[in-house]
C-alpha cells in the first residue's frame, strides 16, 4: 500500500505535505494520522466544525496588547506582559470577568501568583476579595473557580510609582513610597486602582485618614 505524503486541507481546500499539518493525539493518533486542518489556517483562527468553516477560538483566551514603548518593558519577567495587560484591558471587562467568579465546593476562590524571586505560590480566599482584586486590576479570571494575580511585591510598587512618574499624588512632590487611597484599615486592597505613589511626609501625616478628609486638611493648612 502505497503511503499518503500529501492531504487536503479542510478549510483552504488546499493539497499540502502532511509535515503543514499537526499530528492526531489520543484515539485517532497513528503513525500517519494527521489533523484535518493545515498550520496556517488554524494560526488565522479559523478550523472546521464539521461540514461548515466557522471561526472559533484557539487556544489563547486572551490576546495580548501591542508591545509598549522600550521603556515600559521589564527585562526581569515575563509578569511584564501580564501587569500591562491589566493595566490596558477596560474596567469593563474586568467588571465583567468578576462577575463570572463561582466559589469552589468549600466556598472559597483558589488565587495563584509568583514571588518576588519567581516561585509559583497559590491559596484560597473568599469570593468578595476575590471579586474585588479582579474588578480593581489587581488579578484576571483563569477560570470560574481560580484567579492569577499578575503582580509580585516587587513588580507591584515599580508598577505604581512609575505610573505615577514618582511623584506624590497628594502634593505633588518626588515620592517613592505607596498609599493606599481606601486604607486597608478600612477595607481598602492593595490594588492598581486603590493605590498611589506618595512621598514619605504625606504617606506618614495620612497615615488610616480617608483621602477625601485628608486631602481637606491638606488644603487649610496650605
């Protein structure tokens, strides 16, 4: 019997080597077996459902933004790419992803992350802190049940304070300390959209005030 070295491709309708298409896994793998679909038409994100062509997802369930500035981008980590994501993906979808959050049959959400030094931590916490850190930027959904926090400590604070240009939000001084706007005191996280770079004097005067009467006397005084 003669070996096939060419197939038809399901969606371009196109004659290819078979080395264009991807190797079956599982029950349909074999020696020859090969996937009805060549490389350059799933990479376009189009592959066959039965007889009808029509567009589905690949893989990625997100699409990363477009690479920033030289300046922006982190040599350290990878963790660069999914810091800048939240902070370009709208405050609409992340409203939206924590509102898909479902607790676990403990009732809890599972949270994973890395440290400072890279390594894979992960823990359980309750649904509201859950929904709180992905509506504020400071986690995306991986699924129903888990969340990933896309910042270490240390890539936290760089975020912020040059986002913020190291300057003090509340005077407008050179900083290099973070703030919380809402204080943790209070029910306040440590998220993108709850802190803010400071200088050490307005960091210690505000110290648990809320901002708004903080910022009050702020004003009288000047």
């Amino acid at each position: 019997m003669e070996q096939q070295v060419t197939k038809t491709c399901r969606v371009c309708k196109e004659q290819k080597p078979l080395s264009a298409f991807l190797r079956r896994t599982g029950k349909r793998s074999g020696a020859g077996a090969r996937r009805g679909t060549c490389r350059e038409c799933r990479k376009t994100g189009v592959i066959t459902s039965g007889q009808t062509a029509e567009p589905v997802r690949v893989k990625r369930a997100r699409s990363l933004p477009a690479p920033p500035a030289p300046a922006m981008v982190s040599t350290a980590r990878s963790s660069s790419w999914e810091s800048l994501h939240a902070l370009l993906r709208s405050p609409d979808l992340a409203v939206k992803e924590a509102a898909l959050l479902k607790t676990t049959r403990r009732g809890t959400i599972w949270m994973r992350g890395r440290t400072d030094k890279g390594r894979k931590w992960h823990q359980e916490i309750d649904l509201e802190l859950a929904s709180t850190l992905v509506k504020e930027r400071m986690a995306v959904l991986v699924n129903r049940s888990t969340i990933k926090r896309l910042y270490s400590n240390r890539d936290f604070r760089r975020y912020i304070l040059e986002r913020d240009g190291y300057l003090c939000y509340f005077c407008g001084e050179p900083g290099d300390t973070i703030d919380h706007m809402l204080p943790r005191a209070k029910g306040g996280h440590t998220t993108p959209d709850n802190c803010v770079c400071a200088c050490n004097a307005c960091n210690q005067s505000k110290a648990d005030q809320d901002i708004g009467h903080f910022m009050r006397i702020e004003e009288a005084d000047h």
